[in-house]
C-alpha cells in the first residue's frame, strides 16, 4: 500500500500574457492520513516527510524576489474598474459605508494626533494610508467574525460602528473607557463587536487568533477569526507558530498581513530577504494571496473569497495587503529621519486608498464635490464634539487599578488597595486626584 | 566496585485513603492526573487537550487513553513550538473553551514566557474585563528525578510568582495533584500546574474516582508542632517530613509541616499563623537559592512576624548554578542539609 500525496512544486507562473494563472497559488493538499504504512520497494521516496520525486541534478531553488507573487487588483491607481468580472458590484450603501468609514477614521486621526501634540493624550498611532485594508477586509467578514489586531487596524472598528466616544475614552482613559484606563491610547477592545482587546506586544495575537479559530471549528459556529499584522510583526517566532498551528490543525482563519514598507524605522528589504510575506504560505501549506492593499474592492474581494472557503474548507489563508505607512508610526516618531518627503508624497496623491474610491463612487453618480464638502465638515463636527466631551470627563477611581487582575481580588492585593487609600487619605494633595472618579 | 547510581533522597509517604469523595483507586501520580483529566473531558464538552506528544498518551503517560476515549479533535498533537501551543491555549480560552495544555518539560516552558506573562496574566486587566483567558490551564513536568541534568530538573516557579495574573501551583502526591488540577482547570484564572516527575511512579496511594476539587491558594499544615515551621511544596514536602521526624527522634524538636501547595497567590495567613506558634521557620525548594520563592515568604513573614521570630528564617536551596547532572546528589537540599539547618536554629 503506497501512501501518495500530491503537492504542486511552488513555481511561481504567469499564463501566456505574463498575467498570473490564478489568484490563489495553490498547494493542494488533501487530508493527511495517520501514518501506518510500511514502506514499499517502488524506486521512489519513501521517506515519511515530505512527498516528492527524485531527482538526479543538483539544482537549488531560487528564491523568486525579482519577480515575486503578483499583486491582485481591482481598480487602476485612478478608482477604474479593470476587469469588470472582478468588480464585487457592493450596493451604493455598502460603497459609501466604505467610503465614509475611512474618511472617518482619516479625520480621527488628524485629530487625535494633533491632541497628543498639545500633551491632551499620551500618545497616539495614525492609520494614514491604511485605511483601505481596514474596511475592505471588514466589509468581507460577518459581524461575529472574530478579530485579533495588531494596532494599525482602527478602521476595522469604525465599520463595525464602534462609537467616536468609545475611541476617544480609551485615548483619552476617562471614565467611558470599557478598558478602566489601563492601557496606553489605541489600545482598543469592543466584546460586543468581536474586537479582541489590543495589547503591545507584536505578534502575540497571531497563535492566539489560531486558537480561537480552532474552538470556533469545535464548535461549529460557522464563524471565520481573522489575525492582522505587520511585515514587521511578521517576523517574530509567534508568527512562524501561528501559520504552523492553523496549517497543522486545520483552522478557518484568515492571516491578514498589512505590508506597509516600514516597521518604524526599518524597510522591508531589512525586514526579509524572501519574497515578502505571501510567498510563506506555501511553505507552511497555507493557500496564499498578495492584494493591492490600497484596493478596497481588491481586499474586499480576497477577504470574502478567503471567508469562504476558510469557514466551509477549515483551512488558513493568508493575505498579504500591500499598501503604505503615510504616517509616522506613532507620535515617538519623526519619519522624515529614515526616508523621503517625496516618497510619502507619492502614495498621499498617487494610490491612496480614499481618492481612489472617491473616484470610483464619482464615476458612479454616487458622489460629488458638494457631497464632499458636507460630508467633511459633518465628519469634523462629529469628531470635535465627541473629542470634546472626551476631554470633559473625569479619569476612573484609582481603586480600578487593583481590579480583574483575577476574576476575584486576592487577599494579598486586597491589602495593597487599602494601603494606596490610607496613603491617599494623608498625601492625597500630591496625586491628580481632582481629575479622577472617588 | 562500579557506583551504582544512588536511590531516592526522599520517600513518598501516602496520605490515608480519602473518605469523604466516594469510591477511590490506587493511583500513581501520572494516573491521577490521567483521572483528572478524563473527568474534565467529560464533564466539560469544550474541553481540549494538546501539546507535544499528547495524543499517544505522552512521554510521562499522563494522557493515556483520552485520545480514543474523546475523539482527536479533542487531544491532539501540536508542533513542537512552546510559545505556539501557550498562544493557541489563550486563544481557545478567550472563546471561553477550555484549553489544557502541556508543555513537556517545565524546563522548556521559557519560549512561551512572553505569551504567558505579558499575554495570558494580563488579558482580563488589560481590556477592562472584556476578555479573558481564565479556562486555560497548562501542565508541565517539574523538579529533580535523579538524572535530569540542566534540562530535565528545573523547576521554575519563581519566574512566575512575579507575575500577577496568572496562578502557580505544585502538588504533592496524587490525591492532592487530582484535585488541585481539577481546580487549577475550573478556576476562572489562567493556571500553571506543575508536576513533580519523580512522583510520576513512585508516589502511589488511593485516589478518588470522581471528580473533587482541593482548593487553590490554601497551604496544608500536614503535621501540628510547636517549635519550628517547615515550608514546601511538591517532592520537597516529603523531604521535610522526614526532617520532622528526625528533628524529634534526635532533638526532640516538634515540627509544624506546611505543604504550601499554591505558590501565586500563595496562602501568607497560614505561615504566619504557623510561625507565630512557632517563632522558627525552614523553607526549602530544589530552585536555587538566589531568587527563589523562599525569599519571597522570608521576607513576608519578617514583616508580618518579625517580633515572634526567635531565629533568622533559614532557606535551604539548591545551590546557585545551573542543575548538574553528576553531582545531582550533591546539589539538592538533602534531608541531611535541612536537619543541619534546623539544628542551628534551635540554638
């Protein structure tokens, strides 16, 4: 009895136009039986890792950088559909969802980052160029769809709806806050829209969301989790565990990787070596993509596709987003110290994810200048009323800080607390206590 | 004559056969944790077990059966990446379901520090209370078995004491192992269970076929006494019982024996209330000295304590070197080496 698999070799090819065969490059691999068979005398591999032919040439692989996976896209650069059969034809709500959601999140932003600027917030990380992988993936999922981020993914949040005053109350750690002002700005968490809790660390959530994927399988929930990150975050060892987990153990979830050019400071090409974050999939037997990141309709695409199949086929995909950091990557950071005015400009005015699908929904009569004009002087008054309520409220008590650190205090913690209250009692003039809740 | 390779520097010494939990079995400790974890499986249809080598039963035995018993979506095998089966545990537990995970050896725990300490202990303060991961437990093979060397003997708990959020754990037989698991897998906090290995076979006695919980961050006075407190957990316990003995037989001192069982959070009442009686405390652990979670209750029960205090608190440790192999017998705090101890309290 010979065990047989058939992988396809990993040869990245084009058709005869030089366009690439199919958009998902296809390992194709059926279920993995127990291992029980004996070796047979067939002139052929017998070994139990892997399923190939023999070879009698020494011949290494060339790693394809100069000529990488292709990047899938809908729209050209100027908000025109390409090939109309790609075209998601989303209704004219969904389209301006879309479009309001990152012209939301954009003057959020600038707002924000202003505030930390005048020393009102702590701290705070735009989505500046970004916001097309954001509510394009968005769009594609279920509202119960669960979502691990990284940090760079607001705009996922604001197409759930999640309220301008929840994101101010966390920047800003007043009462309003469902986190109890515990985290650092951007740090978001929404139970209710399936947003897992934010955390610093890079990577971390990749296994994680892995996890949560194979219980929602257990479970038949019929639910898809999906795990953005960076190129950069790509890199950490939690990475590598993640997309090893989910190939191994069969898991309907979605690796969106964000590949914006930078990790802070560092460029890709100081970030890999290889052909980005794509042309891993494959190795760990993952079916892979590589979208124009800057293409709602394309990350709309792939995202739903991806859905799809994940949740009916119980298998990981991966999608690499290209796109750009226009921004700084936090308000620590000065850019203009490790690359060019020129560059930013560049993706700012020629492939911005906004003005491109601006142009589309003008094209379609579903939007103009004067629209344009209310809406920005809408979305502004929206957000200035809720920064300013924001800045009105006080901060949490100080008791909250002893809190959920288990489910219920230990005695020892219990002790703590009452230590801070009796020290407070007597030194309180020295705390900002006027600023907090009792 | 060729050395022969020394025996046990402890004896397992069983408690009487429960009464109060029904029907019991004689057990080892890798059966008892089997028994814990069937009860588990059964009770509970969310839970799942994984790791390196789970589902033939794994390398210490511990989950013989289950695989055939409960399905493979059920206890299943992960790739061999510790940071990768903690990371996918915390994952499950935030949907709610419960994760036991197990990491081969507590001293390979270390590459999921980062998912443990700034991920799992931190999940249900950091987002307010929206999240957590309280249904995930993971289990590790802990302490001294005699050849383990530096990989294959650590025990590592006070990595972890230092970090609020998570709960530690250490039994001492399998009667105790089969109910602190039970509760370390029920409690609303993520856990890390470890499990001394020497015990796995040498430590035998009658053990309860059903389900019971022994509670967490509760220490046992196993033996009253009135002159000193001796503090342990795990292995070590049986050490210092021996101690007991030998302290009364030689120096007619009465010892008060405290298993500590949960270290984090751990059980200050009961030591203090001890070392008030007592005005003399041992503690003794095979983690070396430096750091070690002795310290940690030292230091407590000086402040708590300091004026019934008749003698400095004594740590007997392992030394401060990585565990070596050879000279194992050497290196860890022997009965020998806790009696020395004790005998310069009492002066």
């Amino acid at each position: 009895m010979t065990y047989v698999q058939t992988i396809q070799p990993q040869l990245w090819r084009t058709d005869a136009a030089g366009g690439p065969l199919q958009h998902f490059s296809r390992p194709q691999l059926p279920q993995r039986q127990e291992q029980q068979h004996f070796p047979s005398l067939d002139d052929k591999p017998q070994f139990p890792g892997a399923s190939a032919e023999f070879i009698d040439k020494l011949e290494f692989i060339q790693p394809n950088v100069i000529s990488g996976i292709p990047v899938y896209r809908v729209m050209d650069r100027q908000g025109q559909i390409i090939n109309p059969s790609e075209d998601p034809h989303l209704p004219q709500e969904k389209v301006l969802k879309l479009y309001r959601s990152m012209t939301l999140l954009n003057t959020m932003d600038r707002i924000l980052y202003e505030s930390q600027r005048q020393g009102r917030i702590s701290f705070y990380m735009t989505n500046y160029g970004e916001e097309g992988t954001h509510v394009g993936s968005a769009a594609a999922l279920d509202n119960t769809d669960l979502v691990f981020g990284q940090y760079r993914e607001a705009g996922v949040l604001m197409y759930r709806d999640y309220p301008l005053e929840l994101f101010m109350a966390q920047c800003y750690g007043n009462v309003s806050d469902l986190g109890k002002g515990r985290q650092m700005p951007v740090h978001y968490g929404c139970r209710e829209r399936h947003f897992v809790t934010i955390s610093s660390p890079l990577a971390t959530q990749i296994p994680q969301a892995v996890g949560a994927a194979y219980a929602a399988k257990r479970a038949n929930a019929n639910r898809v989790v999906i795990c953005y990150f960076g190129e950069g975050a790509a890199s950490e060892g939690d990475a590598h565990a993640g997309f090893n987990f989910a190939a191994t153990l069969e898991c309907p979830i979605i690796f969106f990787c964000r590949n914006n050019g930078y990790a802070i400071s560092t460029p890709t090409s100081e970030q890999y070596r290889g052909d980005g974050i794509a042309a891993r999939g494959p190795g760990y037997g993952i079916l892979s993509i590589r979208v124009d990141g800057n293409d709602v309709f394309a990350v709309y695409n792939a995202t739903k596709e991806a859905r799809r199949r994940a949740v009916a086929e119980n298998q990981p995909f991966l999608i690499e987003a290209m796109t750009y950091r226009i921004g700084h990557h936090s308000t620590s950071d000065d850019s203009s110290a490790y690359r060019s005015v020129d560059e930013v400009n560049y993706w700012d005015k020629q492939d911005h994810p906004i003005s491109r699908l601006r142009h589309y929904l003008q094209s379609r009569g579903w939007w103009d200048d004067e629209q344009e004009k209310a809406w920005r002087k809408q979305s502004r008054k929206k957000v200035m009323e809720a920064f300013e309520q924001a800045e009105r409220k006080p901060k949490p008590s100080p008791s909250l800080l002893f809190s959920d650190v288990y489910q219920e205090m230990p005695t020892q913690l219990r002790k703590q607390q009452e230590a801070l209250a009796r020290h407070l009692q007597t030194y309180g003039e020295h705390y900002p206590l006027d600023h907090f809740e009792k | 004559a060729a050395q022969r390779r020394h025996v046990a520097h402890f004896t397992f010494q069983p408690d009487p056969e429960p009464q109060e939990y029904g029907q019991t079995q004689k057990m080892n400790l890798f059966q008892a944790i089997t028994s814990a974890l069937d009860n588990s499986l059964a009770k509970d249809p969310t839970a799942v077990i994984f790791g390196e080598d789970v589902a033939f039963g794994g390398v210490f035995r511990c989950t013989v059966g289950l695989r055939d018993k409960y399905g493979k979506d059920r206890v299943f095998n992960t790739p061999l990446c510790e940071q990768g089966i903690v990371g996918f545990g915390i994952g499950i537990a935030v949907t709610g379901a419960t994760a036991i995970a197990e990491i081969q050896f507590a001293d390979y725990i270390f590459p999921a520090f980062d998912q443990i300490v700034n991920e799992a202990a931190k999940y249900r303060y950091r987002s307010g209370d929206l999240f957590n991961c309280g249904s995930l437990t993971i289990r590790a093979p802990w302490g001294c078995v005699g050849h383990g060397a530096l990989y294959h003997s650590q025990s590592p708990e006070a990595f972890f004491a230092h970090c609020p959020g998570i709960k530690v754990v250490v039994p001492r037989s399998p009667f105790q192992a089969k109910g602190l698991l039970l509760s370390c897998i029920e409690d609303k906090n993520p856990c890390i269970f470890f499990e001394p290995k020497i015990l796995y076979r040498a430590a035998v006695e009658q053990v309860p076929v059903e389900p019971y919980n022994i509670p967490l961050s509760q220490a046992e006075v196993i033996q009253e006494g009135s002159d000193v407190t001796l503090v342990a957990w795990g292995t070590q316990v049986h050490v210092i019982r021996e101690v007991a003995s030998m302290a009364q037989e030689k120096l007619g001192v009465s010892c008060e024996v405290i298993d500590l069982r949960t270290i984090l959070p751990w059980d200050v009442d009961t030591v203090c209330k001890s070392v008030i009686k007592t005005g003399r405390l041992l503690i003794s652990h095979e983690a070396p000295l430096t750091g070690g979670f002795a310290s940690e209750i030292s230091s407590t029960v000086q402040e708590e304590c300091f004026l019934n205090l008749e003698a400095p608190i004594s740590r007997v440790c392992g030394y401060d070197t990585p565990f070596p192999h050879i000279f194992e017998p050497f290196y860890i705090p022997d009965k020998w080496k806790c009696y020395d101890a004790l005998r310069k309290m009492i002066n």
